[in-house]
C-alpha cells in the first residue's frame, strides 16, 4: 500500500531491513525487524508502504508513540526525552501522534454545552482562542489569529450547522464579541457568564473607584488609600489581622470606596439563590443600588 494515496500495488520498486523500537521488556529495549518495501505509485513516485504497527516515524512502532504521548500527559516533555534516552524532538512529534490518535477515537464534536476562553500565547497581547466540550471536558477547537468576533466565527465555521443546533449552552467571559458571534451563530444557546470573570470586572471596578479616590482627595486621607490595593481586593478571609485592620481603617475613611467595596461584597449573594425569579429580584435591586451613587466605573461593571 502506498504511503502516500493509500493505493494498493501488486509489486513493490525495492525493499530493505529496517528496525523499529518496540515497547519495553523491563529494563531492556526492545526492537523490531521488519522489511520496509518502496512502491512506484503512478500519483505519488516512489513511496515507502504504509505498515499499521509503524509510527509515522518508522524507527518507532506506533504503541511506542501512544506509550510516550500517555507520559507526556503527566510529565513534561522534558523529563520523557530524559526518561526514554530520546530527543525533546523526536518526544515531541510522538506526542502529536498520540493526539492525533485520541482526535481520530473522540470523533467529530457534537457538544451541547460549549465553555470559550482565550489564552495568551506571546507578549504583547497576541491571543488563541479555546473552547470545551463542558461536558466531556476536553477541548475541541483551538484556533484563531485573537479573540475578535471573526475568530469565533471560524469555530463555528469548523462545527458545521448541524451541530452547531445542537448547542444549548454557552459558557464564556463577558468579552462582546464572543457573545457576538455564538448569538449570530448559534441563537438558540442560553450564554453563561462565569462567575469568575464577573468577579474580576467588579475588581477592576472597584480598583478605579480607589484610583480616582486617591487623585481627588488630598493630605492625609491619601495615606488611608497609598498601598491598600491588595488589601480591598482581595476576599476577607484570606487577609491577616494586620490586612483587616487597615481595611477597617480604609473603608472607615472613605465613604465612596467603602460603598464601592459593600456593592461589590454583596453581589456575591447571586449565586446563593435557587431559583431564577429570586436571583433577577436580587440583581435588578442590586443595579438599582447603582443609581444613587456616583461610582461611574461600578455602572460599567456586570450589566
């Protein structure tokens, strides 16, 4: 069979004695001996046969290569080059192997609850985009050149309709133009902010209240806001006596950013609620809190 077109051929151009490394027996290695066969293929020219039990590396039989992709699950490529006396490498492109091994058993994604993230892969903001089967917990798509709506479009692009349709949730930060797309794409999925991200929004905004407070007042009061930023972010019961202390002492000082703080503490209690009508009753009470304030960052948080 060639190894290219995959045409079978009753004759072969020429052949030769090759050895494959095999999986282990203790502390000895083990290795085959076959005989690799070249055929003329019409299409191809001269190809090497395709042979199933062989790595697309031949000096490797393909046990060996899910043998060492299964390693690298739990151990950094590194320390299994260390482990297997191989090239980092040779390691490497196994375990591409492996993956496209795992990828051809999973089949194609059908999921129907979907989670979109982003990660960074470079300085500078230079971004991919990653999104989860959430209920078979594996990722099914990596891609894109940033995180912008024609990058998630081409996720879509890759399900195809039919299962696209079959999304009925989205789970993703509140980045608009994720939101954008799988409302363009796939309208009838329920979007899920993640709690997570919410949180780091009422942080941010919380942070801007403190930056603004520290540029408008002035004297002594500054000394209450100088320093405290970890302090006011981070969760109460992570803070020591000391970091308690000088939260009681920030927020006893300045009015907006102990409103700010009680506003962004509170928000919290949402994910306490059961039922749906209660937990609109709190966030709709909650917005309406923002009103009466003049914390214009807090207003641009969690809508």
């Amino acid at each position: 069979m060639c190894g290219g077109c995959g045409k079978i051929h009753f004759s072969f151009y020429d052949r030769k004695t090759r050895l494959a490394r095999d999986l282990s027996s203790g502390d000895r290695r083990v290795y085959l001996e076959y005989e690799l066969r070249r055929v003329d293929c019409e299409a191809c020219g001269v190809k090497q046969e395709r042979l199933d039990f062989l790595a697309s590396n031949t000096k490797f039989t393909k046990r060996l290569a899910l043998s060492i992709g299964g390693l690298c699950k739990t151990m950094p490529i590194r320390d299994v080059a260390r482990r297997m006396n191989l090239d980092w490498h040779t390691v490497k492109e196994l375990e591409k192997e492996y993956m496209r091994e795992q990828l051809a058993r999973a089949g194609p994604p059908s999921p129907s609850v979907i989670g979109v993230d982003e990660i960074a892969i470079k300085k500078r903001h230079t971004y991919r985009i990653v999104v989860s089967d959430l209920e078979k917990r594996r990722a099914i798509w990596f891609g894109g050149d940033g995180r912008s709506e024609a990058d998630m479009d081409r996720f879509y692009a890759f399900l195809g309709e039919e299962s696209r349709e079959k999304i009925r949730l989205a789970v993703m930060d509140m980045w608009k133009p994720f939101r954008k797309s799988t409302q363009a794409h796939a309208p009838q999925a329920a979007i899920l902010f993640d709690k997570f991200h919410i949180l780091r929004h009422l942080g941010e905004a919380l942070d801007k209240v403190r930056k603004a407070e520290y540029a408008r007042v002035t004297g002594a009061k500054r000394k209450f806001i100088k320093g405290q930023k970890y302090v006011l972010l981070a969760h109460r019961e992570n803070l020591t006596s000391e970091g308690r202390k000088n939260l009681k002492l920030l927020l006893a000082a300045n009015k907006r950013l102990n409103t700010a703080y009680l506003l962004r503490e509170s928000f919290t209690q949402l994910w306490d609620y059961k039922s749906e009508a209660w937990a609109r009753r709190f966030f709709d009470n909650w917005k309406s809190q923002l009103r009466w304030q003049r914390l214009k960052p807090s207003r641009t948080s969690p809508r």
